[in-house]
C-alpha cells in the first residue's frame, strides 16, 4: 500500500490512541527513573525495591488498557485487513520527529498481539522489522555530556563530572574521592597521557540507579584509545556520599549489566542514545537486547532478542534438543546447541512431590523479576505464542513437548507453536560441571554455591529447592540459581531445628517422629541431600557449615525484618576506595594536575 493513498479517519484515530499509550506509558517510566534520583538522596532503599517492583507491570497494563481503549471505541475485531495496514502507515508517521520511536514500535506490536490473531505477526501488520531510524535523535538534555581536561586540569574536571549531577546530599569528601580515582586511571593506564593529547571525557547525562548504588558510566576519548570507566556513588555508614571506586576493565563494567542483577532505573529522553553509548564501552560479544533490558526496557529486549534468534535460525542449521542435565519436574527444558540459551516450558503435569501449580510457577517467576537478583539469579524472558520452524526440532524433542505440554503446543503447518515460554541464558549445570571438575575448580565452586545461598537468604529469598542441578555456572565462574518453583521469601519461611527423638529407635524410621508445616525447613537436613561426595563436603564444611545451622538463617531473618538491607557489590572488594571495615587508604601524595 503506497502511504499517498491513506486517508482513513478511522485508522488515524487508532494511530494516535496507540501512540498516547505508549507516551503514556513512557512518561511513567521517566517518572521512576526521576523518582529512583530523589529516593538515592534520601537513602530510601525500601523504596528503591517497591519501585523497582511497581515499574515491572506497568508495561502490561499500559498496553493492555490501550487494546481494550481501542476496542471499545473503535471495534478492533470488525477491521478488514487494509485497515489496520493504514494504521501501521499512519503510525509511522507520527514516528519521524519522536524521541522512542524503537520502544513505540515495540509497543504497537503489544497492543495489537491483544487485537489480531498471531497471523497477522508479520511485517505487513506489525514491525516484524524496525521501521524508523534511531540514529541522531537529538535530546534535550543531551545524553551525554563532554568534558575537556586541558581546560582544568584532570582532578577539577573529574570533580565537576560528579558535581553536575546535583545529588542533594552532601559528600564525606570528594575531594579525596578524587585523588583515589586520580590514583586508581593512572595506575590502570600505566602513567599520565601526555599533556598536549587531545583528551575528552564523555559522561552519560543521567545517572544509573539501582539497589543502594548511583552509578556514572562514560570513556575518555584520546585519539584512537578509548578508555571506558564507571563510578559508582554510595552512602556512608555516616550517610554522606562518597565514590566508591572507579571501574576501567570492561570485564567488570560488563558485570554491572549481568542479567542475574536488579535492572536500572534511569531518566532518559532519548533511549536510544544511551544504549548506543552503552554498546560502544561494552565488549562487542554484550547482546542489543541485553543492554535495554537492563535499562528496564525488558519489552524492547524481548523484542530485539526475538528478531536475533529469528534471524540466527536463519543462518544456522543444527536442531533444538534437549538440554543435557536432569530432566526437571517441573520444567521441559531445551536447547539449540549453536545459540546460548535454553528455553523452558512448564509441564502440563507435574512430579508427585511438587505441591505447585500453573498459576505458581508464573507467579514464582515473576516474583523473580520484582526482586534484588543480587548476582545469584538468572532473569527470564517470557513470551506468548512463539512460532519456530518444526523442522528445527529433533523427533526427540517433539515427542518430548507432546508427551509432557501438550496443552502448550499447536502444530500449523510448518511451525511449532509455543503458547508460553521462558529464556534464559545458558550455563553449565552445576552437578555437571562438579562432576569433572579439578580439585581447585571443585572448591571453588562449592564456594560459590554457598555464597550464592547466603547473599540470596540476606536478600530475602530462600531457593527452596537446592540440589546441585538448580544452580550453574556462568562463563565468568560465578554460581548462579535458576529454578524457581519453590522459592519463597526468607520471612515466610519457618526455620526449625530437628527435635530430639522420643526414644532412639525413632531415629531409624522413614517417617518422620515430628510434625512438618509447609513452610518448615530443617537446615541440618541440607546435609543429607547436599553432601553425598566426601569432596563436596570437606569444601562445604571448611566454607559454609554455618548453612546446616538453624541459628544462621534465624538471624538473617531478624535482620530482613529489622529493615536492614545488606549491601551487594558488583566488583571485588579489593578495588573499592574504602574496606568493608572503613578504613581509608591513603592517595598517593604527587597529584597530576
């Protein structure tokens, strides 16, 4: 259809009630990234969590509330096909001059999967494929702002970096902030570049926000060296502001937007600019989806991630299968061995020892999304009616889906439909990886599962389930939990020590001489299902015996409902300014000027 020959007032309207719903939208969501501002000020973490869990739905009410706009008012379902092609033309039109035109397009093709039949997914319809160009949108603000030190001088110049942020509280001293992070480049650069270099300094213009940390991201620019850094900026056990550390190995800035961590929140005009300036400091490996989804744009990742697999698919040719390890309970799993996800499926018919259902495992998951991840948990990406070429799928595989969710499978000619569906980053099953793994990697190991459980206990959350199996091991040798149908909240839980048997023969029964809750747990159990291979369980017991003890998760318990909230970093200890006792190390006394 040439776009000359649309002139339906029907369709315009349409258009435009789309596009005040996603601007609608929108707005909100640089609401929580000026509110996420105003709440670091205050040391609100509670209600840092109660934002970041608030701004999870509002995507799907936005849109939902506008297909239900759009049908009453319009009669959606009565349109013939050349209308709802206009709407598409119509709408992109109104995209040329927009600041988020990708994330409107994005969500064009949320409201209308509400109104029109999976049919209609394709490009004619919807944008199967990105229509209006993100390049050079200009924003007001700027996204980031450049910085000159020849003008001032390096320390005045990374002190204005900072300033220009007008935090409203006050710092404990930046000034010898400054000198550690002085010290800190020079020492990663290996001295001081030459005076007359033409250096500049870009700064993305608004900062990040997440969990109890504001952090700044941007590169210095000397010629064809780029150099990328980040600053996080915390709160002192005194309550003023001081910068923690500066990050300038991209192995450990990368980590920062780990999606086993809380998403961002950020005010950002232009989206756009921002992920462009992300993917120009970040390995080249980082996926698109990857970095707006952790800008909390999770539906623009899912949107970008789909149109990489589509188009992977396309230039590969091996076949999904299923995913070596256990099979699940819960969970079909598989995977297509030249791709680095897994895809899972909720059973129609669980094992008998799982007391869930349906509706508990999606909540369970997306309970996970609200949450601090700390690092220990793999985020998922969920999709509806998801059609994948059946010629991809080994005969295995299909009789697998058919045998296990047949309920979530629709065969249509040529495609596999998938009614729901999870995705999530593949990694190495921990039960796998400990079965050839060497002595040092062995215990190491074991030392990140344990630490894994006890940073996810401090931020609420219990595994549940805790075999070996439920956890992997990423590629960076962090241990990371990824099944979730039995987690709870650490303060739902009812931690109990075993009773001591009436009589001794008790002991040796199958049945239990005590009464069992839901909720109770009996952490000296862990041992008998943890602790099989007398390797696994001299390393468990040299770092983590405190795990099998009630009066460890007793007192993590009085601590979450005491309010505190622990403090998670994204980098080692050692590169932080300060040690977790406090103390200052010293800046080195010669200052570059």
């Amino acid at each position: 259809m040439n776009i000359s020959t649309v002139r339906s007032p029907l369709a315009l309207n349409i258009a435009k009630a789309m596009l005040d719903g996603f601007d609608r939208h929108y707005q909100l969501i640089r609401h929580y990234g000026q509110q996420a501002k105003l709440l670091f000020e205050a040391g609100d973490w509670k209600g840092v969590h109660q934002a970041v869990s608030e701004r999870i739905p509002s995507y799907d009410n936005r849109s939902n509330e506008t297909a239900k706009l759009i049908e009453a008012e319009y009669g959606a379902h009565s349109l013939d096909d050349d209308t709802w092609q206009q709407v598409k033309l119509l709408y992109i039109g109104q995209l040329i001059n927009h600041k988020q035109p990708e994330l409107a397009e994005t969500f064009f093709n949320s409201v209308c999967s509400r109104l029109l039949h999976r049919t209609y997914f394709h490009n004619d319809y919807i944008f199967a494929r990105p229509a209006v160009s993100t390049e050079y949108i200009l924003s007001d603000p700027p996204s980031y702002s450049s910085y000159y030190p020849l003008q001032r001088g390096l320390r005045q110049m990374i002190k204005q970096i900072v300033l220009d942020f007008d935090w409203q509280r006050p710092f404990e001293d930046l000034d010898r902030d400054v000198d550690y992070t002085l010290r800190t480049v020079k020492k990663f650069l290996g001295g001081w570049p030459k005076a007359e270099s033409n250096i500049q300094v870009q700064v993305l213009y608004s900062a990040f926000y997440r969990n109890k940390a504001a952090y700044i991201f941007g590169k210095a620019i000397n010629g064809h060296v780029v150099t990328p850094f980040a600053i996080p900026v915390l709160h002192s056990p005194e309550g003023k502001l001081v910068l923690d550390t500066v990050l300038l190995d991209t192995s450990w800035i990368v980590l920062l937007f780990s999606l086993s961590r809380a998403y961002f929140m950020v005010d950002m005009e232009v989206p756009s600019g921002y992920f462009q300036f992300l993917q120009s400091m970040l390995p080249n490996n980082k996926p698109r989806s990857e970095i707006y989804t952790m800008l909390g744009l999770g539906k623009q990742g899912k949107t970008m991630f789909f149109r990489d697999l589509k188009d992977h698919l396309r230039h590969s040719e091996d076949k999904f299968i299923i995913a070596p390890g256990v099979l699940g309970m819960v969970m079909l799993v598989f995977t297509l061995p030249s791709y680095p996800y897994v895809f899972k499926i909720i059973k129609d018919v669980f094992a008998a020892t799982k007391e869930v259902d349906h509706e508990t495992v999606k909540a369970k998951y997306m309970l996970v999304k609200k949450v601090d991840r700390v690092g220990r948990m793999a985020d998922t990406l969920e999709f509806s009616l998801v059609a994948l070429p059946k010629k991809r799928f080994s005969d295995e595989l299909i009789e697998a889906l058919r045998t296990h969710a047949p309920s979530l499978l629709e065969e249509d000619g040529n495609d596999l439909v998938i009614k729901h569906l999870y995705i999530e980053r593949r990694m190495t099953p921990l039960n796998i990886y400990l079965d050839s793994a060497s002595p040092e990697e062995l215990d190491h190991a074991v030392l990140e599962y344990g630490n894994a459980i006890r940073e996810l206990a401090s931020a609420n959350i219990f595994p549940g389930d805790m075999l070996w199996k439920n956890f992997g091991m990423t590629s960076y040798n962090r241990v990371v939990f990824y099944d979730y149908d039995e987690i709870e909240y650490m303060t739902d839980c009812n931690f109990r020590a075993i009773p001591e048997a009436p009589y001794p023969e008790m002991e040796m029964s199958s049945e239990p001489w005590y009464s069992v809750a839901r909720n109770d747990v009996f952490p000296e159990e862990f041992a008998a299902f943890l602790l099989g291979s007398p390797k696994i369980r001299s390393s468990f017991l040299k770092y983590h015996r405190h795990l099998l003890s009630v009066d460890f998760w007793k007192a993590t318990q009085e601590k979450i409902r005491a309010g505190h909230v622990v403090d998670f970093f994204p980098y080692p200890q050692e590169l932080r300014f300060c040690n977790a006792y406090g103390t200052t190390q010293k800046p080195d006394e010669k200052k570059p000027h």
